[in-house]
C-alpha cells in the first residue's frame, strides 16, 4: 500500500508542498491542507468541537487518527487514548508526538478485548472508510462487541445530500449515489507531490441513511449535531439494550 496521506504529513513536517489532493474518480479533486491535521482545538470546525466536547468519556478508541489531534487533546485532559491509523508514518508520527497506545492497524481488522472502550472516535468521515455497505455493516458489528454497554461511537460525516458550501464539500456531492442504491460509495485516491495512491471507496451515508446503515448491527442514533451552512454533521450512536451479541448483521 503506497501511503500517500503519511507522505503528505512528512512534507508538511519538511517544509514541502502542505496540501493534497483528493481526486474522484471523474476526474474532479479538491485541496487539503495538510495543516488541518495538525490543528489545535480552537481550529476544529464547530461540529467537531460539539460532537467530541459534549460525548466522548472514558477509555477512547480513536479510529483513522492521522497525526493524532483529538487523540493528543484527550489525553491532555487525562482520558485514556488508544489511536489506530493503516499508515505507517501516521503510526510513528503519533508516537513520536506522545501518544502511548498506537496501532498500525486496519480499521476493517481490528483486534480489540470485548467490552474495552467507552467511546469510539471516528472523525472526519472515517465512519465510510471501510467502504462498502457490508463491511461498515461489519464494523459496526466489531465496534459493538469492543464497546461497553453504555459505550458510544462518535463520528463525523458529510451528508452528500446536502448541498456543498465549497470545493471541498461539491467532491463528497452526490454524483455516485446510484452505485450503491442508498448511501452514496464514492471512489477516491490521494494525491501527493506527482505520487498518486490506490482507488478507494468511501461511503457517505445522510442522517437518514445512516439510520438504515446501522439497522440490525446493535446501534442506535442517540445525537445527531449539525452546523449551519455546513454538510458535515456528528453522529453519536449508543448500544440497544436487549441487542443480541452475536446476531448476524441484516442486509438493508
Ligand atoms: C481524513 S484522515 C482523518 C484523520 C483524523 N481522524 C483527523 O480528523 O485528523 C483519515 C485517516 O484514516 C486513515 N485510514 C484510511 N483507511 C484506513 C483503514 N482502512 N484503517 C485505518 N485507518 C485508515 C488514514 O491513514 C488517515 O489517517
């Protein structure tokens, strides 16, 4: 796996070009700045600040961590932070920040203790990561038995419903929404400095969708945090009580 977002981090770190690309696959991209990944709390977006603030508790799982800036901010207040990321440069740059409990990891392979965590982060659309309906329907299930009963999973997403405020926002709109039927499976790949990385798909899902989504995998919607002028919403999902742990998964 070529990994383009760790190369992007270097070059912010060096100095280098300090934005990337997202490039759909119809040819459209937008530009990151790769600073975002660094910023403090009083530079995380509204829905961040709110989603994150007023939810998580506990030992936390932070999930696509990146450099490690919610992880960092948790642990300065004294929470317990565990951070995954598949990129091997994020994993050692996490570390080298301070972060003690660091995995390479695969979000769609985790390997996790039953009832470990509090609160499961998942920021910045990681929710979509594992791609396709089925496996977010499978990683939902791993996040249940990894979760406490009265745990959560906090998550930020962009619903491609709405309509985009800019550039960035337009990328994640809704033009392959037909190709998954409900949840718009858009397919992406980083660009960095001439280097591209592989095809990925990522899956947006509405408040709505995101309803459907979890249907049959023991979660529940218990907050839904929006910001106006924005298509970014937070999520945070709760356990069912009476959900039996090794249900098997409904297809919606
Ligand atoms: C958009 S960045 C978000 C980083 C961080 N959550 C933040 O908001 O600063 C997505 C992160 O997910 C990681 N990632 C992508 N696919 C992954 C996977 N399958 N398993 C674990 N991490 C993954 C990327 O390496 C990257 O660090």
């Amino acid at each position: 796996m070529k990994d383009i977002f760790g190369e992007a981090l270097k070059g912010y770190l060096n100095g280098n070009p300090q934005y990337y690309l997202i490039r759909r696959k119809d040819g459209n991209s937008c530009r990151i700045d790769t600073c975002e990944y660094f910023s403090d709390y009083q530079d995380w977006n509204n829905c961040e600040k709110e989603t994150i603030m007023a939810h998580v508790q506990g030992r936390v799982l932070d999930i696509g961590a990146g450099a490690g800036r919610h992880s960092l901010f948790l642990k300065k207040r004294n929470l317990e932070v565990h951070s995954l990321d598949i990129s091997p440069f994020a994993v050692n740059l996490m570390k080298m920040r301070g972060l003690k409990n660091v995995y390479l990891m695969d979000l769609r392979k985790m390997d996790f203790p039953d009832n470990y965590f509090d609160s499961v982060l998942m920021i910045s659309n990681d929710l979509g990561l594992a791609g396709t309906i089925k496996d977010t329907k499978e990683l939902l299930k791993t996040l249940f038995r990894i979760v406490k009963p009265d745990g959560k999973v906090i998550a930020t997403i962009r619903d491609s419903n709405k309509s985009a405020a800019d550039s960035r926002e337009s990328l994640y709109s809704n033009q392959e929404r037909k190709l998954a039927k409900m949840v718009n499976k858009i397919r992406l790949r980083m660009e960095y400095n001439n280097a591209a990385g592989d095809w990925f798909y990522a899956l947006l899902a509405s408040k709505e969708e995101l309803g459907k989504l979890i249907k049959g995998t023991g979660w529940f919607i218990s907050n839904i945090i929006e910001k106006e002028g924005s298509n970014l919403y937070g999520a945070v999902l709760k356990k069912e009580n009476d959900y039996p742990v090794n249900s098997e998964v409904k297809n919606i």
